[in-house]
C-alpha cells in the first residue's frame, strides 16, 4: 500500500483518496455528485476539489466503523503520535466522543462525578445514559473571571460523600485555554479504580509539549477526547477519542461509536484528521518560533490603550493560543467584540468582560494588518463608550462544592412543564438548560433550583447581547419550569 504522497509524509487516508481519483474512476455509487461531476455550477469554484476526495466505503478506501486498512494505518499512526494505546477518528465532533465515552463506562442509575463547567455534550451523555451526576465545583479564575478546574481536595470531598462512582468526568482545558495539572487528580480516582474521562477539546496540540500545557494522556487519563478542528488544521467536526489502561471496556465504546456516528462517514474530514496528524508532528521543532511570533503579536496589542490583554493566575498555565482581550474604556466583552467585528475581525468568542482570540498553530505570517484594524475599532469618542457590568460569579454564590440535581434526569419525565416569568422563578426547579454559546457551558441545568444569582446572571447575559441556546423564552425573561405541587401550594 502506497501510503506516502508527493510530499512524502505519511498521510494512509489523503494519500490513498488522491490516488484513487488520480485514476480517473467511474462512479456507481454514492454520493451523488460523482466526485463533483454532477454539481450546480453556482458552488463548482468553491466545492470543485474537496467533492473529488469525497467517496464512500468501495474496494481500497476502507470503513471507520471496521477499519481494517488505510483508516486503520492513519488511527494508530495517530495514537502512536499521542502516546495512547487506540485512537479512533470522529466524525461527528467532539460530542459524540463525549456521550459514547460516557454511555460506555455509565450504567443507568450509576453515580458519575463531573466538573461543573463542562460542556452541554457532557450532560446529553448523562442523560442518554440515565447515569446521576454529582458535580464538583471547578476553581474560579478571579483574573479572567471564569471557572477552571476542580481541585484534588475537591474530589476527595467527594469520594468520601459518594460510593460506587462509575467515573469522573474533567473538563480541562477551558474554552480559554485555562489548565491545571491533572495527574495527581487522575491518580486519586484511579486509587479508587473509578475511569478518568477528560474533554480536552482545546488541547489537540498539547501534544508538542512545552511551553503547551501537559496533554491528560500524559497524565494517565483513560480517555480522552480532542477536538482536532479547533487549534489544528483540521475540518470542522473532525476529532480524536484516546484510549489507555484496563478501567474502560475497549469493546463497549467502540460499539457506542458504531451507534452514534455517521454511517456514511466523511472521507474529507478524515483525510483532514489524517493531515493534521502528519502537520502537527512535525511540528515541535518550530514551536520556538511560533511563541516568539505571538509574543511579539502581544506587545504590539499593549500598544493599543483602550484594550488589554488579561493574563491567568500564576497557579493556572494557560495556552500561549489564546489571547484574552478586555476593553480599558468601559466596554463590555459584547461590545468589544461588536466593534471588531465592524472592521471584519472575527473573536471566538465575547463575554461580558473579554473577548477570546484563537491563534493558529503556525509561523507564517497571519495577522498583517491586523493591529491596525483593531485600533481603528476601539478608538471611540468619550460619549461612545458605555460602563460595563461588574462580573457576576453566580457559580460561586449559587452552588454548593458538591451538588446534584434537584429533580434526576430519570424521573424528570414525571412532572409537567409550566412557563413561568424567570423573575418570579427563584426556588423553582428549572425545566430547561440555558446555555450562552460559545462556550455551549450551560449557566443552568434542567433539574437544578433557580436562584438568585442565576436569574441577575442570565439577565445580565440577555442584556448585554449573549446568545443563549435553550427555550427562546429565556430571551425574553420567561422559562420553563417544572411543575411540583408542593411548591406551588406554599
């Protein structure tokens, strides 16, 4: 098998995919636009050479869900690169990595712990898998103002609270780059044979080492998830689920996996997965350059007086990909990222005190006229610019160290949903989760009690222009919340 293509790096999947349609091959199968043959025309310019690697399971190209050839080579290449003992392509995202690691290793009525700051694919696996969770409290990063990770005091908090736990469930880094070290957390669960299940979305590059954050494969986890699209050079929804140790059954996600993804899987995006590979191994040796580069990135933005750049605490690495951005005039991180948007720069993401950069994983030249624009975009008059809102650390003030939910996912279909203004909604027992996006970290869950804080929180983030996922009617100060007749006779 010819795995090695014109530039001679070891792509099993790319290199197989040009091959193949450098031979000109006649299409009886799917998909339907014959490796672009059959296309409207309006779209040809931009689709023209992705559609000629786009094929399906024929003779050669092999299958994601019984990979036996070039699928197979390109995975444990893969996870010979990581330092795992299987890798398995996604095609799906990280959200079906992270539901079928949790429907593998979560019975139904089991106890999971998990990082209160996780992801809203975290819970969708709870659910599906109708396990309880019991969430832990992450540190709160008073800098930057978000959460970061759990504590090992923490956990032990909670193993000694909480028996037959069927794993652990940390999400690490966060959306902003934010990590803690994982292997004596790892460790201590491990001490109780309970499997380490670690989203690590935001850490497919870790793997280059230092100055990077240590990835949680290195650390010991048993599974671990990567969003490859997200810091490497790879498409949208292409991801790594990571596998070590005896604590996870191999079998069960691997027919999790064969449930949950496409059966008619994306050669585009594992060819991409395929690529990313071979890019970012060969990539250490230029990662001196890629920090000088950024920190130069850095002091021309601190030339800039109406923004800073926000920095972590010293007890928490943050990835040298991220940059964090917070207006010195005022602004809200809304507002911020409006005006930048103005002269076409694009954040990730805005909260209501910073906007988040994504740097890519490289040392060519991307940001050319860059500082220009963003100081064209923050130099406002006096009368332009408005007081921000003070942050509102609601997790703190609102949920206790160890909590669970107020009604379990299991018995939640037993009682009626009721709208209710969310003003009056304090004490009451949520019916939906709301969730600002990005991040996609809920700020409530179904079956938790309202409070306080959260009601202010989500009313803040309303006000200030956050996009909320969840029922349109906590946009518009009214929520869904579930019927307990207990409560309402008081």
């Amino acid at each position: 098998m010819n795995s090695k293509s014109k530039n001679d790096i070891d792509t099993p999947i790319f290199s197989t995919l040009m091959n193949h349609f450098e031979k000109k091959p006649i299409s009886g199968h799917v998909p339907g636009h014959k490796y672009g043959t059959v296309f409207p025309k309006e779209g040809r310019r931009f689709f023209d050479n992705i559609l000629k690697i786009d094929a399906t399971e024929i003779t050669g190209l092999d299958d994601l869900h019984d990979p036996q050839g070039i699928i197979k080579e390109a995975q444990q290449l893969t996870a010979q690169l990581y330092g795992s003992e299987r890798t398995y392509f996604l095609v799906n995202g990280s959200t079906v990595g992270n539901i079928a690691m949790i429907l593998a290793n979560c019975e139904r009525g089991s106890k999971v712990l998990v990082q209160r700051n996780c992801h809203k694919s975290i819970l969708n696996g709870i659910e599906l898998a109708g396990a309880e969770p019991i969430f832990i409290m992450p540190e709160y990063n008073q800098m930057i103002g978000v959460s970061t990770s759990i504590t090992l005091e923490s956990l032990e908090e909670a193993l000694d609270q909480y028996n037959n736990v069927s794993g652990l469930i940390i999400t690490n880094p966060n959306y902003y780059g934010l990590t803690v070290p994982l292997t004596k957390i790892i460790e201590k669960a491990h001490d109780y044979n309970i499997p380490v299940l670690v989203d690590e979305a935001h850490g497919a590059h870790f793997v280059i080492g230092d100055p990077f954050p240590s990835s949680a494969i290195r650390c010991g986890a048993d599974i671990v998830i990567h969003s490859a699209h997200k810091t490497l050079p790879a498409m949208t929804m292409g991801s790594f689920l990571h596998m070590q140790g005896n604590l996870v059954n191999r079998d069960r996600v691997e027919y999790y996996l064969r449930m949950l993804q496409s059966s008619s899987p994306s050669y585009p995006i594992m060819a991409s997965l395929d690529l990313a590979r071979a890019y970012i191994s060969n990539f250490r040796e230029q990662s001196s350059l890629l920090i000088e580069k950024i920190n130069n990135l850095k002091e021309e933005i601190s030339t800039i007086e109406e923004i800073e750049i926000v920095e972590s605490e010293e007890n928490v690495k943050m990835d040298p990909l991220k940059i964090i951005l917070r207006s010195t005039v005022g602004l809200s991180g809304y507002q911020l990222q409006s005006l930048l948007e103005s002269e076409n720069i694009f954040p990730e993401l805005a909260d209501l005190q910073n906007v988040l950069f994504i740097l890519p994983l490289s040392t060519e030249e991307h940001f050319h006229g860059m500082i220009n624009k963003i100081r064209k975009a923050v130099h406002l008059k006096g009368d332009n610019r408005k007081e921000s809102p003070n942050p509102l650390n609601f997790v703190d003030k609102s949920i206790r160290k160890l909590s669970t939910l107020h009604i379990p996912l299991d018995k939640q279909y037993m009682f009626r949903k009721v709208e209710c203004d969310l003003l009056q909604s304090e004490g009451k027992v949520s019916a939906e989760t709301i969730v600002p996006y990005p991040p996609g970290i809920p700020v409530l869950y179904k079956g938790e009690v309202i409070t306080k804080e959260i009601i202010e929180y989500i009313t803040t983030l309303s006000e200030q222009g956050a996009k909320l996922q969840g029922k349109e009617l906590a946009k518009y100060r009214k929520i869904y919340v579930f019927y307990i007749e207990k409560e309402l006779h008081q």
